[in-house]
C-alpha cells in the first residue's frame, strides 16, 4: 500500500499549491487556471509489488504553454512519493489525443532539469500498440537495493513488447 505524501513539505516548497482528493490523486491549480491532477496508482504490469504508475492528467483540457512553476510541482511531488515509498515509478504517456511522443520529450525535459536528478535513474521506452506508439518511463532511486534487478526487468520486458510476433 503507497504511503500518503506530506503536503505540507511539497506545498513549503512548490510554487503552486498542492491538495489530494483520496489520499492518490493529487490536484494542482495553474496561474492559468488549469487543474492536473498528479495520480500513483499500483502497477502490476512487470512487478509483483512495490511498482507505481505515475500519471499527469490536464483536467482542463486546455492547452498548457510551458509553465516551469508546473514542471517544478510536479518534481516536488515525485520527490515527496520517494521520500514516503522507496519504491518504483513508471510514467506512461496518455495517448488519447496522439501527443504522447510530445509529452514523453517534455517529461523528459523537465526531469533533466531537476536539481536532484543524480539520485535516480530514468529510464525510456517507446512500445508500439497496434497503430499507437506509446512512451513509457522508468524512474527508480539509485539506492534501491534491487536498482539493477528492477532496470533489468524493465528493459527485459519493453523488449519481449517490442518483439512480440505480429
């Protein structure tokens, strides 16, 4: 079971304030207005236990120009779920709208510029999925005793979704 994230460290630090509705979806409000809401929901896609998936959903539907008070919510947040959960995250593009390849360079980006970016690993994967090419990220603390097993099994498995026979 994930542990709650403490708010009150994210919103010490966050340049827009943070609120959680159900203790998983955590909800941030823009300048602009627009709503996203920031979900960890268990993952069981390639582990047993202890696996996260990370979603970043623009409740709006607006357009968001690039906004680096969101991007630095947002790193707060996965910072805080470490901190709470020595766990693994993995960040799945939404494809929806066909601009998940958009949105994986973005996340990208934005996680490249996170002061903290040493302590951990990212790791990227593009699937495709019939017509869809989805974007996949693996983000794990470098002092996870199983750091090794747990990129291995990522990159084991983006190979066998990869290569699976038509």
């Amino acid at each position: 079971m994930m542990n709650s994230l403490d708010l009150a460290y994210v919103n010490r630090l966050a340049p827009y304030k943070v609120w959680t509705k159900e203790g998983r979806d955590y909800l941030i409000e823009t300048s602009r207005g627009q709503i996203f809401v920031i979900g960890f929901m268990d993952d069981y896609s390639i582990w047993q236990t202890g696996a996260y998936q990370f979603t970043i959903n623009n409740q709006s539907h607006r357009p968001s120009p690039l906004d680096y008070k969101l991007r630095e919510t947002i790193l707060l947040l996965i910072e805080a779920f470490f901190k709470a959960n020595p766990d693994i995250l993995l960040y799945i593009c939404e494809t929806g709208d066909g601009k998940q390849a958009m949105r994986s360079r973005l996340f990208i980006r934005w996680f490249n510029t996170y002061s903290h970016r040493d302590a951990y690993i990212l790791e990227t994967a593009e699937v495709m999925e019939g017509e869809t090419k989805n974007f996949a990220a693996l983000i794990v603390q470098k002092s996870n005793p199983r750091l090794t097993e747990i990129v291995s099994e990522f990159r084991e498995t983006i190979s066998i979704l990869t290569n699976k026979p038509e």
